[in-house]
C-alpha cells in the first residue's frame, strides 16, 4: 500500500461566507427590541443602552421576535449575549415563519449568573423567513440579551476511512495471557493483535490506524504506512509495543503500548503518544478495538455503553427507538453523558468489555455494528481529542477544529480488556465495580443541615398551600391532601432539638392528616416512595389492610393472561408504544406487579399471594433483558429505564420475602444489577457529579434528551430498593450506592434562603456542568426517605421476614429479628414516634400469645387479631420488644 497522504488548504475548501452575509439581531436598538413580544410569563420587555431587558414573571418565560433571513443550506452557529443574575437554562426555537415552535427544532443551553457572557449554540440549515423564539433562564427577575448574531458552522472533511486490517503474524508474534483472555500481537505491527476469550476469537485492534492534524493551517492526513520501526516484545509480566510515525511536516511521533495481565484476570493497557513539535489534532487513535471482526461479525446479544446505550439482540446503536433527530447519534457523545467509561458487547455466551480511567482530554467511539470502518463487527474505542458537547457534532469522529498537543507533551490512556461468560451487560458492569471500585461517597453536610434544609421544603415553600401539599412546584400540580407530608413533617419534629421548630412542624402535620380519611392514610401522598407508615403512626392499621386488600384485588385486574401489563395509549395524545415491539414491557409490569406484591405482602392475604407470585414467575421470561418503559407517562416504552430496574429488582424482593426462593433474590440482583449503568461512578463534575442518576437512555416523546442529565428522583426509587436488597445481599456496593445516590439529593436540593419558592425542594433535572438545578422543584418526601437512611437515622418504615414461623411484620422504624422458629418469633422495633403507634404482623396462622417486653397482651381494643386472615394488629410506644408465639405452644 502506497502512504496515505491527504492535504487540504482549508480556505480553498471551505472558506466562510463573509459576517455580511448573516444578519445580526441587535437589541440595542430600540426599533428592533419593538419588533419582539412577550408570549409567555414576561411582564415586560424595555429597551435599555446595553440591550433588551426582560422581566420574568413565572416558570416558563418565552419571547419572539419577527422573521430572519438567513442564508440557505448552510449550517449555522448563533451567538447570543446575555446576563442574568440567576442560573438557569436557556432554549432557543427556530421555525419557519407561518407555523410554531416544537421542542424538536430547538437548543437548549446553560446559563451561570453574573456578568455578560456569550452562548454559542448549533444550528441547522435554516433559510429565509425564520423565526426565533427565545426561552430565557430563569423564572423570576431579570434577563438583558444584547443581541444574537450568525455565522456559518463549518465542518471539517472526514477522510475515506480505510477498512480494518485482518492482523498478519506472518512476522511472528508475542502473546498475553490472562484469566479468561488471550491477546497475540504481531512483532512487527503497531496495533495488530487478537483477543480471544476462553480461547474463542473476539475481537482484534486496530492495525492501520489513521492520523490527522493541522500545520500551518494544513489538514492533513497519515496512514499506518508512515508508521515505522514497529516493534513488539515479551516483557516480564506482558507485551510492550513501540513504533515511530514521521509526519509530512518532519514531526516525529512516538508510540508506546503496555499490556499487562492483572491480578484480577483483565488486560491492562497503557497507550502513549508524544510528538516533537506542536500538533494541533483532529483524530489521533489512542486504542481501538473491534468485537466480532473476524469472528461472530456483526451479531450481539446484548451491548452497553454506560450512559447512552443498553443494547437488546442485534438492536443497532445510535438509533431513532429512543430519540430522534442528531440527538440520536451517540458514536463519539459528550462526555459529561457517560456515567462511567465502560463498553461491552456480548455474543456467543462470551463477553468483551473496554474499559478505561476517564480523561476528559479523550473521546469515547462506541458503534454497534460498526458502520464508522466497516470492520464487520462492532468498534469501542479511545480517541484524542475529547468531546465537551461543543467542539463537534456529537457522533462526529472529527471536532471543529484542533486540539493543540504541545511538543514534548505525553498523551496516555490507561484502560482495561475484561472478558468472561455471559450473554448480557451485567457481568462486564460487576468486573468494573470490582476492578475501578465505588467513588468516595460525596460530601453531605451535616444531618442538622439537612433536617433544616427539609423542613422549609414542607414549611415555607411554593409546595404548601395551608394544610395542603403539591407533589412540585411551579406548574399546574394541584394541591391536595397528603399524609405523607404529615408523617416526614412529624419524623422531622421528633429528631429535632429546636423547640420552636418541632412546634411549627408539629401543627402543620396535625393540620395535614386531619385532612386525609383514615382509610387512605396507607396511600395517600405527594412522593414517589409510598409505605402503609402514616397509616401506622396515626393508628390506622386496620382500615390500611382492609383498604389494601381492596386495592390489590384491583390491581389485578389489570395484568393479561400471559403477565403483562399493557401500554393504553392515550386517545388524544402521541403513542409511545411505536418503536417498542409490543405494547407491554419489563418495567410496566413489574411497575404494577411490585405493587400487587406490597398489598399481598401487607395485608398477608392468600389468594392476592398466590395470584402475585404466580405472576412472578410469568416475568422469568423477561430473564437477562434490557430494563425498559417503566415512565409510559412520557417516555417511549422501548427505552432503558432505571425504574424499570428498581421495579424489577423489587418484585423479585417482595417474591423472595414471601418464600424464601432463592431463585427470586437472584433475579432480584441481577436486575438491580442493570440499574447500575444509571449510575454516575466516574463524573466530569465535581462536587456534584458522583452518585447522579440518569433516569433514561432516552428522550420524553423522543425529542427532549435526558442524556447527561440526573432526574434524581428515579435515582431514589432505585437506591430505596438497594437499600432492601442489602438486608439478603450482602455485597458490598448495594449500600454504598444507595447512600450516595441518597447524598446526591441531598447536594441537589435547592438551599435554604437561596429561593423562597423552591428552597428545601429536589430539582427534576440537575445540569452538572454547571450545577443548574431545572424545574420543576419537588416536595421532599422521595429524598427523605433515602437521606435519612444514609444519614444513620431511623428508619421511618420497616419490614422483617420470619422465614421459619411465616410472620411478616410491618412497623414504622427498623426492625431487629431476635428469634424465629415454627412456633414463635422475637423482635424488637425501634419506633422513632414520641406517640403511640400501630404494627400489623401477617401470617399469624393461630391466635397468638403475645408479650410486649415481660407483659402479656389482651387482643383487643387497641390490639386486635382476625383469624379469618392472619393478621395482628398491635399499638406499641417507644422502642418495644415483642414476643408472637402460637396459642398451643408451650
């Protein structure tokens, strides 16, 4: 092969159309600031010297303005000038005049507070006739916009990438083995090798790689043939591979690559690059690996790229299921969107995975099949320079420009080869967790500072309408009763020292349960996370069970004969059911099934136990899948869900709780398993980033991207499930993530005094890259739940399995087992109430004798037993320990 060797002038290819062509808008002008109009929450629009002032009235603030000319077919880039005195996040909507804004045609972009800055968006061939509508940050105060300018996006060339070389040994080769993997690499060959896994070919790497970069104002490109001096040798415990390419402008650049086995049966690699004189870069390969060339070709079983793709059986990547338009092209993603930097595809029962220490300085390439060099498999790799959401077009492997690599400057890449048995993602997910590790848990604060910051969000923000509550604030969320409210309201006054406070949280729980019937108690509320607690606080146990039971048979009303439960959709609104195969999935049913479970498991009844178990064991057949569509409110069904995983996880739970079955607490891990992917455990951002949760791999009706955006909500249900798998788990990490996903909330909280209407409140979307907290702003009921856990708090809700007696007990605060045999069972609850309380304990199959410390019970009045179900009722106070022993027993 002859060198490849491509120069381009870059102002003969693609010279810039001149600034007079674009229009500019400039709103220091007072006739072109009269020219706009406020659509939306904006009480006013004033020119001022420095620019259009706008003042915010409410939580969806837009603008527009009248039609723009601008040049045809050309992709643009616009420029707007604007200070704000509050972070928020800006949009821009572009559609041509005569019709109306979508959030499909539309950017979004951050906006910190404080002096004049510039935001630099993309745009789309427009043309003639465009209108802007401008969606300013914030919802209250002032914005100045100064004006939007255009100029054309040019982009740059790629080159006719040249297909993956089969490796030749011809020369001979080395070899590398370690655990489960063997790789051979070519002696005379840079980036020639083959992986094998249990002695299977797999993968291979890269051996004519392609270089580009810019001298003195040439982009120009190098192939492997300028690659000399390749020399790859045995070291004492790997293979270290060296090589020298001398570019066309006389630069000598060094190549190194270490492999080395490691302790844990993985492949470490070290891949090195230095030039001697500066090189501004537009695509340097640092490690590239193709899964399937050469080998099981284009076929998977399962694929992941934590963050942005969880991939089913031969479902290609960077696809339109789950999002459209150039949102959907996830090749080379910011990287703020990967919540860890790991890939894997399986096939063939086996696995291979790239992982790699995260360097922001790169770029991750990730496509499956590989459509980007045609290798004939799928391609995971490692690229310089990095990808920040600006400097390219997300999927692009080139940016808009170069990175500088200054002469004497070392690149290095030090990442991991894994590969096992497995046809799904979770065992390449679980090697990385044992190998990288959890991140330290993220500071927290103190739980005094919490407790503070919780109580303004029930008392004194826009959540509170006097003894009412909304479930988030701004918005059309109505308010309604909530006991809920009450009881975090009370938790919070029964662990505060301040006697002011817990009289102010006190009357305000006692105004908000009086609201709420005492047959809803067990349900009723404004979180995510629903238990019977209120209903056992305020001694309503009786009425809970019975209106559980009700609701329970109701549920199962619900489910089809084979399992499922079907997505309806809505007669008025869009189906989301289109790119699904079906109209039923994994995470809608266990979505409903986990809750049919939760009444039969509270209200001990046997006929709701056999109908849920049974269909339990229906959803097998969704074994080692992909979670999906457990938000069918607004996201297609098709699409990765972490609730899914946590509704998954915890059908399973419930089942074994039920049993004792250990086959369901193994589904019930693997599951809580794939919500890991979710999870940030390597974030860009500090100090809020580590413990972040993705909520989708997707996009609400497919348009509006949750890539790189933590809902951290969705994050709470799944670690609320973590923390209840931990009690029959006991590995290590389900606690861990648990608290940090629980200490994540707590940083994303709105702070005290920061915004009256939203301090103590989770935001829905937290920007990481600029730490903007996105409306809406919702109560604390689902944070609590988890922060008071990762705090060492009481437990406000707990159940304890007695597998041998059969006895469930449920109670609100921890439970310790002491003793469990056929006939008796011991516990002690830990009650964090100052007032007297309920617990309902099932499965009591005879009228029991029951002791309350030394002191034998009466069943009746306050303590009651129904031996038509099984249930006990009992009204404790305080820490008690209780003793429910059989009537016959001795």
């Amino acid at each position: 092969m002859k060198p490849f060797l491509v120069v381009l002038l870059i102002f003969a290819c693609c010279t810039a159309l001149e600034a007079d062509v674009f229009p500019s808008i400039d709103f220091t002008q007072p006739s072109v600031v009269a020219q706009w109009k406020s659509d939306h929450d904006v009480s006013a629009l004033k020119h001022t010297p420095e620019g259009m002032e706008i003042t915010i009235t409410g939580g969806d603030p837009y603008i527009s303005g009248p039609s723009v000319g601008l040049p045809q077919g050309m992709l643009l880039w616009a420029e707007i000038r604007l200070k704000t005195a509050r972070p928020g996040s800006g949009q821009l909507f572009y559609y041509p005049k005569g019709t109306g804004a979508n959030e499909a045609d539309s950017v979004k972009f951050p906006v910190g507070a404080g002096d004049w800055q510039t935001v630099r968006v993309p745009l789309p061939p427009l043309g003639p006739d465009t209108v802007f509508r401008l969606d300013p940050p914030g919802t209250r105060g002032t914005v100045t916009v100064s004006g939007i300018s255009f100029s054309e996006r040019v982009l740059l060339k790629e080159p006719d990438w040249p297909k993956p070389e089969v490796p030749s040994f011809t020369g001979g080769s080395v070899s590398l083995t370690s655990g489960n993997l063997k790789l051979t690499h070519a002696m005379d060959r840079f980036g020639s090798f083959t992986l094998s896994v249990f002695g299977k070919n797999t993968a291979r790497g890269l051996a004519n790689p392609v270089f580009g970069y810019f001298a003195n104002g040439n982009l120009r490109w190098q192939n492997a043939d300028s690659i000399t001096g390749a020399k790859a040798e045995k070291t004492r415990d790997g293979i270290r591979v060296t090589a020298t390419l001398r570019d066309a402008d006389g630069a000598r650049w060094n190549l190194d690559q270490d492999f080395r086995s490691d302790a844990k049966g993985g492949i470490s690699v070290r891949s090195s690059v230095q030039v001697d004189a500066d090189r501004e870069v537009v695509f340097l390969p640092l490690f590239m690996l193709f899964p399937g060339a050469g080998s099981f070709g284009e076929s998977k079983t399962q694929a992941m790229f934590a963050g942005l793709e969880y991939l089913g059986e031969n479902e290609p990547s960077s696809s339109e299921k789950d999002i459209v338009g150039p949102q959907s092209k996830r090749q080379v993603p910011d990287s703020v969107k990967m919540t860890f930097p790991l890939m894997t595809v399986c096939s063939d029962n086996r696995y291979v995975a790239l992982a790699w220490k995260r360097d922001d300085r790169f770029s991750a390439v990730f496509d499956s099949p590989d459509r980007l060099f045609q290798s004939g498999g799928h391609v995971m790799g490692v690229i310089y320079p990095g990808s920040n959401g600006m400097n390219r077009v997300e999927g692009n492997l080139l940016p808009y420009k170069g990175e500088l690599l200054k002469a004497g400057e070392t690149l290095t890449l030090s990442a991991s080869l894994t590969g096992g048995t497995g046809t799904d993602a979770v065992p390449a997910v679980k090697d990385f967790v044992q190998r990288y590790g959890l991140p330290p848990l993220p500071p927290s604060g103190s739980w005094e500072e919490y407790a503070k910051t919780a109580t303004a969000g029930w008392l004194d923000s826009g959540i509170r309408v006097g003894n009412r509550y909304r479930h988030a604030w701004p918005g059309s969320f109505g308010e309604g009763a909530a006991a809920d409210a009450a009881l975090w309201m009370d938790y919070l006054a029964a662990l505060s020292p301040d006697s002011a406070t817990q009289k102010r949280l006190k009357q305000a729980a006692k105004g908000a349960v009086a609201l709420v019937p005492p047959e809803q108690l067990h349900n009723s509320g404004v979180g995510h996370i629903r238990t019977p607690a209120a209903a056992l606080v305020y001694r309503q146990a009786v009425k809970a069970v019975e209106s559980a039971r009700a609701e329970g048979y109701a549920t199962l009303r619900r489910f089809q004969s084979d399992g499922d439960v079907l997505y309806n959709p809505p007669a008025d609104g869009m189906d989301l059911s289109t790119t699904n195969p079906g109209r039923a999935t994994n995470g809608l049913t266990a979505s409903v099934l986990s809750n049919l479970l939760e009444h039969a498991q509270f209200t001990g009844d046997a006929a709701l136990r056999k109908a849920g178990l049974d269909l339990l064991k229906k959803l097998d057949r969704y074994d080692g899948s992909v979670p999906r569509g457990a938000q069918p409110w607004e996201v297609p069904l098709h699409t990765p869900d972490i609730l899914a995983s946590a509704y998954l996880a915890k059908a399973y739970i419930i089942g074994y709780e039920l049993t004792g079955d250990r086959q369901f607490l193994d589904r019930a891990v693997y599951w809580a398993w794939t919500g890991v992917p979710f999870v940030y455990l390597a974030s860009p951002t500090q100090p809020v980033g580590d413990y972040a949760t993705i909520p989708v791999f997707g996009a609400t009706y497919w348009t509006g991207s949750w890539f790189g955006l933590p809902v951290q909500w969705c994050g709470l249900v799944y670690a609320d499930v973590l923390y209840r798998l931990n009690r029959y788990d006991k590995n290590v990490i389900w606690k861990r993530l648990a608290d940090g996903i629980a200490i994540s909330g707590v940083q994303q909280t709105m702070p005290v005094g920061e915004d009256p209407q939203r301090q103590g409140l989770l935001p829905d979307s937290f920007q990481l890259r600029t730490a903007i907290r996105n409306d809406v702003h919702i109560n604390p009921a689902t944070l609590q739940s988890q922060a008071i856990l990762a705090f060492g708090k009481p437990a406000v809700y707990g159940t304890a399995v007695f597998f041998k007696n059969g006895a469930t007990v449920h109670a609100p605060g921890g439970i310790t087992r002491h003793e469990d045999a056929v006939d008796r069972c011991r516990f002690t609850v830990n009650g964090w109430s100052k007032e007297p309380y309920q617990i309902v304990v099932t499965g009591v199959a005879r009228k029991p004798r029951v002791l309350v410390g030394n002191r034998p019970v009466s069943l009746s009045g306050v303590n009651t037993y129904d031996v038509k179900t099984g249930v006990l009722v009992l009204t404790l106070k305080g820490k008690a320990t209780v003793l429910v022993q059989t009537a016959d027993s001795k």
